[in-house]
C-alpha cells in the first residue's frame, strides 16, 4: 500500500480559540519552544534520550528533590506513585473529594478503594486534616492531598497526621508546579517547593497547566527506594532503556518486574525545558492577575473569592469564585457565555460522578457546596489586564 506523497494536511474546518474572546487559558509559547522542537527533530532521536533526562535534572533541581521521573501524562504518575508505595487490593487511600477524577481512578485501578475527605472550607477548599481521623480504618494505607488551584494544603499537619498513623503521603502537585513550601514559621526550609515534601509526588503537564508540554506528567520522590521501584515500573520493568544500548552503555536488558510504557518523548521534553526556564515568570504574573481580579469582584455581595487571605506562596494555576447559590452560578455563567467569556467548573464532587457513587460516604456537605456553586475564570500569563477588567466588568454588572 503506498502512502501519501507528501505530509500537507487536507483543509478542513478546525475549531479555534478564537470561538472565545477571552479563553480559560493558552499557551505562553515562544521561539525557543519552536527551536528546541527543531533541535530534537534534527537530533532524529524522539523517546527517552538526552532531553528528557535533562529534563529530569532541570526539574528535579527546581524542585529541590533528589528523583524526579518524566512520564506520559499525570494519571501515569499517580499510577506509578500508587504501585512504588505497594498500594493494593483491599487497600484504602484518603484523598479529597474536590479534585481531577485521575486519582481516583488509579486507587480503583491498582485494587484499592478510595475514601474522600472533606475541605476545609468554600474559601480554602484543601483537605481537611480535622476530617481525616473519622476517616481511618484498619485498612488505611495512604493519603493522597491535592494543593488546589496552586495554594498547598495545610502539610505540617497533614504530614504529621500520616507519621502518627503510619502512612504514605503522596502530593497531587498538579496544580503545584513552583509553589513554594512556607512552613507556619514563615520559613521554606531549604526552598523546598510542592512535590519535595510527601513520600512522592505527580505532576501534570497538560496543556492548561503552568508548565505546559501538550501531554506528559513528571513523578518525585526523596527515597532511593521509592525511585528505583518507578525507573522500573515506568517502562515495562525494564533493566536498560534503548538510549542506554543506543550508547553503548548496555548491549541487552531484563524485565525483573511487570511494568508499563509510561515513558515521556524527546519533543515533550524539550518543549518542557523551555516551559521550565519561563515558569516563575509566568506564576508571578498570574499573581498579579489573580490580584487585579480579587480587586475587581470585591464588591459582588455574598460571593467568596477562596484564598483571598492565603498568606503563603502559589503557583496561581487557577482564578475561581463561589457563588451565593447554584442558581445564581447558572446566571453568572450564562452572563459570561454570552460575552463569549469561557468558564468551567473545577471540579464536580468525585463521588457524584456514576463511575465513584459507590464509595460516597457522609460528611462531604463542604465539597458538594462549593462544587456546586464553583466558577473557574480565564487565567494565563499572557492575559492583559483590559481583559481582566472586562471580566470583572461582565460579573459586577447588574
């Protein structure tokens, strides 16, 4: 069969951004993405070679961790955190009912069951560590915590919490990625950052988040046994990898364990490194259009700006409010849809969703509020403040 002459795409119609005048988000590329694809392109070596293990490095350093393991998506990376830590069937993990479905979804894929804790509060909606003690079984081997929108849970406490009670505690750092760790001292103890801080942690690097490489996820972790476990599983238990042999630094490999293709590739990690070297740049200004918004909705009555009085540092992955009531969201979103302004919804409550009723439990009235009556706004570094007032503009009117 032969195949196309030549790699020009047919013309066809493509949905845009442009269906929005102000997106939720959008990439803040530039020419260096554009040459470094072109440098791996050139390179003609396009899985797990120099970029991504350079990647590795760069990251690891950023975060002030001693492993750091690039991989296909943030699912994989909590897959991989879950079967590292030997969590399994029969098996209970604790994680808040405010998230990404991922997490959940790997605790049902390696055989354990989740168990979803309440937030604090609709205007620090992190996991409460005062709910967590009602939570505990004998079956309870883990507790997931997830820094929403780029604020970091309460960790003293809940690091505390798992070494009282002998658990594992994995970071979802997914919204996390340069957010610094200030303990209630007002120190960051070695400029450790989010995912230096548990057993081990993930990453995602979508192309909504911070750091932003289309797929591909990041996992890490201080303990050598932790990472010698995930270099493992992360690529079919596979003793060498094929940039090892290209080398000449292996001529033949084992499979000492079962693992998976969760490998990252060159051109995402080469777009990653870039995304890397602009990422604190990028967070301080989505501070600063986190500030210009909670100034500009100060005056909606009865709504909740959450982390408004956060005193510690934050990636700004994400610019949410809370409305009075369900249906005065509906108003509120309708209003902005017709500005051709996009919002979602960050998140539903877990156990709502069909596929997680069966292991809804009481005592999440917090998380089915603010799930309820949530609406993420447009955030991203490289928004203009005009925007940001026409938004805030749209939502105090009337």
């Amino acid at each position: 069969m032969r195949g196309p002459k030549n790699c020009t795409p047919r013309k066809e119609k493509v949905l845009n951004m442009s269906d929005w005048r102000i997106p939720l988000s959008d990439l803040n590329f530039g020419p260096e993405e554009e040459a470094a694809l072109l440098r791996v392109l050139h390179s003609r070596w396009l899985s797990m070679g120099p970029e991504v293990q350079r990647f590795e490095q760069e990251f690891a350093t950023f975060i002030g961790v001693k492993h750091a393991f690039a991989v296909a998506n943030g699912t994989a990376a909590l897959h991989l955190a879950y079967l590292a830590l030997g969590l399994g069937t029969g098996d209970e993990i604790i994680q808040p009912a405010i998230n990404f479905v991922a997490a959940a979804n790997m605790t049902a894929a390696v055989g354990a069951r989740p168990v979803f804790a309440d937030i604090l509060a609709l205007d620090e909606p992190t996991i409460d560590p005062g709910d967590l003690e009602k939570r505990l079984t004998p079956r309870t081997k883990a507790l997931v915590v997830m820094h929403y929108g780029g604020y970091l849970c309460r960790m003293a406490e809940l690091v505390d919490f798992c070494r009282r009670h002998g658990l594992s505690l994995i970071e979802d750092a997914c919204h996390a990625v340069g957010t610094g760790y200030v303990e209630a001292t007002g120190r960051a103890p070695n400029g450790l950052k989010a995912g230096a801080i548990g057993d081990v942690a993930a990453f995602s690097f979508f192309s909504n988040k911070n750091l932003a490489t289309g797929e591909g996820g990041m996992i890490t972790t201080n303990r050598d046994d932790l990472a010698s476990r995930i270099r493992l599983l992360r690529s079919h238990g596979m003793t060498t990898l094929t940039w090892d042999r290209h080398k000449g630094h292996a001529s033949a490999y084992d499979a000492v364990l079962h693992g998976y293709n969760y490998r990252f590739n060159e051109l995402g990690a080469a777009l990653g490194r870039c995304q890397l070297a602009r990422l604190e740049s990028g967070n301080q200004r989505r501070g600063e259009w986190v500030r210009l918004y909670r100034k500009g909705l100060a005056s909606l009555r009865d709504w909740i700006i959450p982390f408004a009085a956060y005193s510690g540092e934050s990636a700004y992955h994400l610019m949410v409010v809370v409305a009075p009531s369900e249906a005065a969201r509906t108003e509120m979103v309708k209003r902005l849809n017709a500005a051709r302004i996009q919002t979602s919804r960050h998140y539903p409550c877990l156990p709502s969703l069909s596929s997680l009723k069966p292991f809804r439990t009481p005592g999440l009235d917090r998380s089915d509020a603010f799930a309820q009556r949530i609406i993420t706004l447009p955030l991203f570094p490289t928004m203009t403040s005009a925007q940001i007032h026409e938004i805030c503009d749209a939502m105090v009117a009337g």
